[in-house]
C-alpha cells in the first residue's frame, strides 16, 4: 500500500507534531507518513523537532501578503504531492480560498470540546482560562476537519478530560495534552489516511 503523504502545519514549540512522530514511529499511524513539516515561524522548536525525525521543513513566513502566504503554501503541498494536511499549533486562520482546495484534507486539534471554547479568538491558554472561568467540570480536545469558520469543520474525533479542583489555565492545558491532544490528534490522522489510501 502507498502510503498518505502528510504535511504538518507548526507555529511553536511543536509537541502535537512530536505527538504524531511518536505514533507513527510506534505503529499507530501506518497508512501515512509525515514528509513535510511547514513553519511560518523561523524559530519555531517544531522546525528541531521535524529535522531530529528526518522530516524535510520548510519556512514560509506570512509577512503582510496573506495571499502570497497561502500561495506558497499550496506550491510547496503540491510539489511534494501531500495528500493531507495536519495543523499542529499552527497560528494563522486560512481563508476559504485554501481550505475548500483541499476540502476533508486538513485536520485541526482544538483544546476544548466544540461546541464549546471555540472560534475566533480561542487558542492557547486562552480557551482553558475560559472553561475555568466559566466553571465547567469537563473539557477536553476535539479533532475536526477544517474549513472557512475557526473551529467549524465535521468533528472526526473527541476525548473528555476532567477538570480538577486547584486547576489553573497551565495545569489543565498540560492534562489536556496528555490525556485528548496527543492521543485523538494521531488516531484521527490515521483514519483519515486511511480513508485517502482506501479511495485509491
């Protein structure tokens, strides 16, 4: 079987990419193979993380030129013939433009259970400092497709993670991580590389 060829899309420090480099090197993603790692963030650790693992990177900075940015981004996809894309704490909100092109091919992990915490403006600590303030006793990570709306593409996979008396917005972003994150991001990858080979 030929496997689904994948790019990681990174802004940071790159552990939901490490996540998905230790999956695939323990088996769990067997129909895909990470073979580009794409940065808009030249210092971004994920860039360390991708190169520690053999994986080629690229930097692709957006500048102003928002068009130009995702052009690029496209160009380099599709010369290295990527067949889905994963977000893995990448910051930029891509237009509808990019998305619809390569529609039920990209993945996004959120740090909450859509519907809730999510959208515009919700990333990072700040969707936990939100589930805390709102006093929820169950957050948890989401996995969906992505489309033109932040957060608003079909959910493929979610996990629950309890929130614990003495949790601050850090704590719980960890648990978060550890227990939904690291785990849902890498068996959604998977049944959708599948799903690409099975297509075939």
């Amino acid at each position: 079987m030929i496997k689904a060829k994948i790019a990681v899309l990174v802004s940071g420090g790159g552990t939901n990419l490490q996540a998905l480099i230790d999956a695939q090197n323990s088996g769990i993603i067997k129909s895909g193979e990470i073979s580009l790692v794409i940065s808009n963030k030249p210092d971004a650790y994920a860039l360390t993380r991708a190169k520690n693992a053999g994986i080629d990177t690229l930097v692709i900075e957006k500048n102003n030129n928002a068009q130009k940015f995702e052009s690029d981004i496209i160009k380099a996809l599709e010369e290295n013939g990527i067949d889905l894309i994963v977000l893995a704490g990448f910051m930029c909100i891509l237009s509808e433009r990019f998305t619809s092109r390569f529609a039920n091919r990209i993945l996004n992990v959120h740090p909450s259970l859509i519907p809730s915490f999510c959208g515009a403006g919700f990333y990072g600590l700040k969707v936990h400092e939100a589930a805390l303030g709102y006093g929820v006793k169950v957050t948890g990570a989401t996995v969906h497709f992505v489309n033109e709306i932040p957060d608003g593409g079909k959910i493929i996979l979610q996990k629950a993670v309890e929130i614990l008396d003495g949790d601050t917005p850090e704590v719980l972003q960890k648990r978060v991580m550890e227990q939904a994150e690291w785990k849902i991001l890498p068996e959604a990858t998977e049944m959708v590389a599948k799903q690409i080979c099975e297509k075939r």
